[in-house]
C-alpha cells in the first residue's frame, strides 16, 4: 500500500499565535500590520523572532537586532515573546491535527507529520480533507495552516513550503520534475549554505542539477554520508516513519527549561556543570560508562539544535563529561537566547572494562574518581541537596535553586 503523509505546518506561529489572541481581545491584527515577536519593545533590546509580512516589506528580517528592526520602519509594533501562550497554541493545535490520522508525530512546537495511510475508506479525497483540516484550524483556533500532501515525510515538508500562507499543495513522486527540480538548490530539505557553495561552484544551482548529477561526484562534493542522503532527498526518496513517540535514547539524558532567556556563558555553564554531575553519578550507580556526549540547546525559535562528541576512552568523571560537554556547548552556540539546555550520555558500556591511554594523567584521574565517590557517598546517605559544586553555588540564586531541584529529584533514578 503506498504511503500517504501530511505535513501541517503553522504560518508564522508565534506572530499568528498572539495576532489570534489580540483579534479576540478586539486589537488590531498583527498580520496585516507592520509588527514582529522579539526582544523588550519598551527598551527596543532582543532580537527579531517572527515578523508579519507587512513587516517583510521594509526589510525587516528574523533574528536581526530590534534596534535596527526599529530603524527601517520606526512604527513596527513589536510584541514581547509569550511562551505559555505558544505552548496552549502549540497543544490545541496538535489536538486537532491528531483527530484526523492513526499516527501524529510532533516535528516541532509548530509543525506535525500525519500518517494517512489506509484511511481512504474515511477520507477518500486527501486535498479535500487537507483543506477540511486547515479550514478547521482557522475556524477554530484563529490562524492559519499550510498543508502539504506526499507519499513521504520529505516531500510532504517541501510541499508546505510551497506558496503560503493558507494553503494546500501536493507534491507526489510524479509531480517532482515540475514542482521541485526547478527549484534553487537551497531549497532542498537539510541542505545549508555551505553545501549550496559548494554545490553551486561545481555548476549545481538546481535541485533537478543535484537529482540528474553522478552520486560519487555529490559524495566528493559533500562527503560520502551527506552527499548520499541529499543526493536521495533530490530525487524525491525518503522512506523514513512517522513515529508517534521520538526512538528512546540508550544512555542518560536531563534536560532544563528557563522561564527567562539564558544569554551568557556565565548563566548557562553552571547548569551544564550540574547536569553533568547528576548524570555522571546516575551512571555510575548502573556501573556503566559513556563513549559519546552530546548538547541540546533550544533557541527562541522552539527548536532543537543537537551537537556531539565521541570519547577516544569510555568514562564515568565528570570532570570529563563537564569538560567535553562544554567544549561543544561553546563550540555551537552562536549566543542566541536559550529556553532549553540539556546533556545526553550514550554509547554505554561497563565500568569494568577501561582502556588506558599513555597520555592520560593517571595521578588526575584517580583523584577525579576519588572526588567523585566522596560525593556519590555524601548524596547517597544525606541527598542530593547536602552538598554542591561551588561554581553551582556561586552561580545566581534562581539558578542555583534550579539545580538542587533537579539533583532532588534525580536521587532515586
């Protein structure tokens, strides 16, 4: 049987999430006004989060200062974020688009994958029960849908891409040399700017230039993994499942969400110590060991953005997670506001086997496991919160508050 997948996609969520909220309130709309999301408008500070496409017109782009949002259009109404909002948006959202499919998977706070597959005795039409949906999500909710309609996830998302906002677009194998090969190269699915260079200098403009191209040269071009998934993506094939529930990580994993932006080093490293620590010490209470570390961190944009590392020898210190875990951390942040931090341990393997390397300090090392065993005994017997890192402590208080929280509530795991 083959595959049938909606992808629904919000129309700039957040400026559409709190345009429906003031059109109730009997506000203007923001949609049709020159106005974005970002920063504190009264003191013109943050960045650009979402705009209106009144707003567009002057120029005004995501993720540039506010100040000099202000400077091309001086009557740009600007709206502070509101994330309990977004998140109720988000929920009743996701209600409605699950009521329609036997499988949803969330892509994002604003965005679902719905498997169709074997529903035509119910909705025998895909682009009228595409259109029913987005109808209701309007009628409903107060803001609008695009959908897209394939037989995979890929082309279904390429598909919603299409012209917006409010509408409905199919993209079937079939329809891929007219809809998708004229299309620049950059606007293929997980293609970014440095692949478009060099793609571009090699004569590659097209996503049809990609898909009729030789396979090795697309994996000299890019690199043997990377070329072989774009050089697929190109030609439209992506078998990949809408998944109701994301696969379960084999390791250890905390993450932390702020009710304020976190937007320095000195804010954040303390809390990526403090998850290190707890999952450090969770980890050596199974007798296990990691060989890869990796960092999320969730911008204003409510998306995940993932980086890792793998250990040349497997390790249970955290002095070593910490230091590798900020390593990538610092490596990958570009400064934006955080609303999420979080480490993931994996790759386990049994804390009695250990491979040793000439060039380790072993001296270090064993005073490393020594420390932490004082620790793992002291929180053992007395709890989490009888004893903290003095670079936790030093941090500030609603941090610090934050992290014995969670080291509470990692004791028994």
């Amino acid at each position: 049987m083959e595959r049938l997948i909606f992808h629904v996609d919000v129309n700039s969520a957040f400026l559409s999430w709190e345009a429906a909220k003031r059109v109730k309130m009997g506000l203007p709309d923001l949609r049709d006004i020159p106005s974005c999301i970002g920063g504190d408008p009264s003191k013109r500070t943050g960045i650009v989060v979402a705009k209106s496409i009144p707003a567009k017109k002057y120029g005004i782009q995501t993720g540039e200062p506010m100040a000099m949002a202000f400077r091309k259009c001086p009557n740009l109404m600007a709206v502070p974020s509101d994330f309990e909002l977004y998140d109720k948006c988000s929920r009743a959202f996701k209600k409605i688009c699950g009521s329609y499919a036997p499988v949803m998977e969330s892509f994002s706070i604003d965005e679902v994958f719905l498997d169709m597959t074997g529903t035509s005795y119910i909705y025998p039409d895909p682009v009228a029960t595409a259109h029913e949906l987005k109808d209701k999500i309007r009628t409903e909710l107060g803001f609008t849908v695009n959908i897209g309609i394939s037989t995979n996830k890929l082309l279904a998302k390429m598909a919603s891409d299409f012209e917006k906002p409010d509408k409905v677009h199919t993209l079937f194998p079939e329809e891929i040399p007219v809809k998708m090969w004229p299309l620049p190269v950059r606007e293929l699915l997980f293609l970014g700017r440095s692949s478009e260079k060099k793609l571009q200098d090699a004569g590659i403009r097209t996503i049809g230039d990609l898909a009729h191209e030789k396979k090795a040269k697309i994996q000299a071009l890019l690199g043997e993994k990377a070329g072989q998934q774009l050089y697929q993506y190109a030609r439209g094939l992506d078998d990949s499942p809408v998944k109701a529930k994301p696969d379960e990580a084999k390791g250890f994993s905390l993450e932390t969400t702020f009710n304020d932006d976190l937007v320095s080093l000195e804010q954040a490293l303390p809390i990526l110590l403090e998850q290190c620590d707890i999952l450090a010490a969770r980890m050596r209470r199974k007798k296990k060991k990691c060989t890869c570390i990796s960092v999320t961190f969730r911008t204003l944009d409510f998306r995940n953005k993932s980086h890792q590392t793998k250990l040349p020898n497997a390790t249970d210190i955290t002095e070593e997670i910490y230091r590798n875990a900020q390593n990538l951390f610092q490596e990958s942040w570009m400064r934006q506001p955080l609303r999420l931090l979080g480490v993931s341990l994996t790759g386990l393997t049994d804390d009695s086997f250990e491979q040793l390397s000439f060039f380790e300090d072993t001296h270090k090392k064993e005073r490393q496991q020594k420390l932490d065993a004082a620790l793992d005994s002291i929180r053992l017997k007395y709890g989490n919160d009888k004893v903290t890192r003095a670079s936790i402590m030093n941090s500030t208080a609603r941090i610090g508050r934050k992290a014995k929280a969670q080291m509470e509530n990692e004791r028994d795991q």
